[in-house]
C-alpha cells in the first residue's frame, strides 16, 4: 500500500465518524457521541502527527514547485486548527450548542484539507517519491500512527504550548 491509498483509507474513514456524529446529533440520540468522539480525536490526532513526521517534512523539503511546498505547509496548520478544535471539543459538553458547532467546524476543515492533500499535495508527492518510497513512508506512517495512538492527550497537549507563550506585541506604520 502506498501513502496515498492509506491517506485516502484514513480520510474516508474520518468522513464515516463525522457522518454517525452528524447523524446522532441530528436525531438527538447522544449516546452513541462520546464513543465516537474518541474514535475520531484518536485518528485524527494519530494521523496527522505521524503525517507530519514521515509525509509533510519530506515533502517540504523535496517540493519542486512553489504551489506544493506552499500546499505542505498549509496542511500542517491545517493539522495544528484541527488539534487546537480536537482539544477545545474535548473540554466541553458534547450536548451543547458550542460543541455541535465546533464539530461542524472540524468537520469542515478536514474536509477541506483533504480535498486539498488529495489534489496538489498527492500530485507533488508523485514528483518526488517512488512507488517505492510511497510504500515505505506508508509502512512507517501506520507504525507511527499505532504509536501516537497511545499518545493521544500528550500529542494534543503540544499544540496548546503554543497558545501558553506570550503575546509578542509587534508595532505596525499608522495607516490612517
């Protein structure tokens, strides 16, 4: 199996989770959410870490075009706004309005990012990657997935030390 095919699993798989919450919340029957939730802050956050470390940092570095070395680093902040909603959605209750929003909300920018790793980032991969190396960060890609699988709350904790350091407080020119 080569990254892409195994990306493509995990997206499709994600989708299914973001359907059965959207379904569950709809028809008000809640019971089936937590479990869900867990599931999808599980893959979500094993997936992109381990993306990031074996797909994205490569990638960057490899890029032959401008557009995909930009469409990288666009999806690993996509990956960090989907963690930072991970962990704001882990610390409300899932019954209120606040956490039917913010689902929808990580809803969309998964699907967003997916239509574009799907597109540009797997078009700038098949430049640079051979079907073998595809395979090989494929294998590593799933071994490191099993791990942060593991790892979840310390993985999702790295995201917020960012928001823990000070403002830096930059002066702009009067543009009145």
């Amino acid at each position: 199996m080569t990254i892409y095919e195994l990306l493509r699993r995990d997206h499709r798989h994600v989708d299914h989770l973001f359907k059965r919450i959207q379904k569950a919340l709809d028809g008000r029957d809640l019971s089936e959410v937590p479990e869900l939730f867990d599931e999808l802050k599980v893959e979500l956050t094993a997936h992109s870490k381990a993306e990031q470390e074996v797909f994205y940092q490569p990638l960057k570095v490899l890029a032959q075009s401008k557009e995909g070395e930009e469409y990288t680093w666009e999806g690993e902040e996509e990956h960090h706004v989907m963690r930072l909603l991970l962990n704001e959605l882990s610390r409300l209750p899932f019954r209120s309005e606040e956490w039917a929003a913010k689902i929808k909300v990580l809803s969309e920018v998964v699907e967003h990012h997916v239509e574009e790793e799907e597109g540009p980032i797997f078009k700038e991969g098949k430049k640079v990657f051979s079907d073998e190396e595809a395979e090989k960060i494929a294998d590593s890609m799933e071994t490191l997935k099993e791990i942060y699988k593991t790892q979840v709350d310390q993985a999702l904790s790295e995201d917020l030390a960012l928001l823990q350091r000070p403002i830096e407080h930059q002066s702009y020119p009067n543009q009145l």
